[in-house]
C-alpha cells in the first residue's frame, strides 16, 4: 500500500489525533510538508538554504545559522529546527527543484524572494501556488503534467518561460506578462495559429516552437 499523502488543508482534521510524536513535535503546516516529501528533494532545499548561509563568514552567522548549517538529511528534526529550515526559505534568490518528485507547489508560499525556479520533470498538473512568487523572472517547467499557463498572468516580473513537452494548448494568459521576452513552447500542443494570435499583442516576445524561432 503507498504512503498516504498528507496535504496542508487536511491540518485542521487530524492534528488533535496525533500520537506518535514527541513532546517536542507538533504537527505545523511546515512539519507536515517536509514529512510528506521525499529525501530527495529535502536534500536539495537543505543545499539551497547552505550554499545561501556558506556566503556568509563564519565569525558573521547568527545562532540559527549555525544550527541549520549542522542538519543533516537523515536527522529527526524537531519543530525549531523545521521551522528555521522554512524561514532560511524565504532567503532563496534560485532553486532547482527538477525531478525531486513534487506533486503540488505548495510550498512555493515560503520563497518570498526567488527568482529562477525549475521544476521541470515532475508529475506536477498545476501550477497552482506559483501566483505567489512576484519577484520570479526565469521559470524552468519542462516535462510535466501541466496543461495551462494560467497561472503566471501574476508573475508580473517573468521574463523567460521554458514550457517544453507539456500539454499546453493556449499563451494567451501570458499576454499580460509586459516583461516576458521568451517562451519556449517546444513539443507541446501549441499551433503556428495560436503563436501568431499570440504575438499580435506581444510582438516582441520570442516564441520557440519546433525549434523556430518565430
């Protein structure tokens, strides 16, 4: 049998049932996505949040930088140490994410200051959550499940789309995105029709689409 996927909005239903924990542990909304994900991609937020601290001199670190800069990925964590992995988030400027097997972008609510993301190769089918990320310029989607850009019409700072081998059918959410300058939309189901449409109202915006430049 797989392993029950616990979601963010199920915290409220089951919080009060939790036995197995220590009584150094709670079930926050931080404990319940990291729990939930995969070593894979706990590591790559862990490398993310050290090369981020590693900048920084040593006679310089604050006492929680020196405590998460100690996490190892197999470590029991308890509730402090999550909860200073998720803050030292919200630092993060860049992050490749690409084939850690995230499902949902719900954690993309911590990374207020990011600015290039990948998630390319991961069994995603939304981009819900991406909304929130006002200062993202590069996106990185290549090789998911999405079927729409919708989403992005709210990245007001996005200036490079990369959405090959997606689903997609339709830009036309994107042409409110004043700071877009490319997309590449290679292998999807987006027509010569649909880039022309397109580029009427952004004519100066790159499309890639088989590998033409248009």
């Amino acid at each position: 049998m797989g392993r029950t996927r616990i979601s963010i909005n199920d915290y409220t239903l089951f919080k009060d049932e939790i036995s197995f924990l220590s009584d150094k542990t709670t079930m926050t909304k931080e404990r319940i996505l990291w729990e939930n994900s995969n070593p894979k991609f706990r590591g790559v937020l862990l490398i993310a949040i050290k090369k981020h601290i590693k900048k920084i001199k040593s006679e310089s670190l604050s006492k929680n930088q020196k405590v998460v800069k100690e996490i190892k990925l197999n470590d029991k964590l308890e509730d402090k140490e999550i909860n200073l992995i998720f803050q030292f988030l919200k630092e993060i400027e860049t992050i490749d994410l690409r084939d850690t097997a995230i499902e949902s972008l719900e954690i993309l609510a911590f990374f207020e200051k990011i600015e290039v993301l990948s998630i390319s190769e991961n069994p995603i089918i939304t981009l819900d959550g991406i909304e929130s990320l006002k200062k993202l310029r590069k996106l990185f989607c290549i090789n998911t499940e999405i079927e729409t850009v919708e989403n992005l019409k709210n990245c007001k700072n996005l200036q490079e789309l990369y959405c090959a081998k997606n689903q997609i059918k339709s830009l036309e959410s994107l042409s409110k995105n004043e700071k877009l300058i490319l997309i590449n939309c290679r292998k999807t189901l987006i027509t010569k029709k649909e880039v022309g449409k397109f580029l009427k109202s952004k004519p100066n915006c790159n499309v890639i689409r088989k590998g033409f430049l248009f």
